[in-house]
C-alpha cells in the first residue's frame, strides 16, 4: 500500500511505525547505518536531517521514494467545486 506523505512529520511517523513494525529500536537501526541514535530520533520527529541519512534509512527498512504530482486532477477540482 502506498501512501502520501506531504510533511516530514508525515514521513517521520510512517520512518518509525516501519521500524517498530520491524522489531527494531533506534539504536539496532542507527548502528545498521553507522549514525546516532538521535538522528534516528530526529528524522522519526520531523526534524531535518542529510538527506543521504534519510535514504540509507529508507533502504535499511525495505522502502524507498517515489515522487508523484499531488495537483488535483481536473475531474477531483470540478467535483469538489459541483457538490
């Protein structure tokens, strides 16, 4: 299942509710990836991190990125502005 995140809180909460799902903790993940614990934290909270870190997480957990245009298309737009 896909989902759109739109904020990097968003992805912060899908980056540890994969992880937990996993059975792993902060640290088993930061070490997997040799960087802190609380990068991990950070990223999980929203927070800015390298955008490498990111992707290396991405990867330690199965998933990756995938860019996508969130623009309505013109049939959601004229059905939202007809109800």
């Amino acid at each position: 299942m896909m989902h759109s995140l739109m904020t990097a809180s968003e992805l912060g909460l899908a980056i540890r509710t994969t992880r937990q799902s996993l059975g792993k903790t902060q640290s088993e993940l930061a070490k997997q990836i040799a960087c802190r614990r609380q990068t991990i934290g950070d990223l999980e909270a929203g927070r800015n991190v390298e955008i490498y870190t990111l992707m290396n997480v991405l990867a330690a957990l199965g998933k990756g990125l995938k860019v996508v245009d969130i623009r309505p298309e013109l049939e959601d737009l004229e059905s939202m502005f007809n109800e």
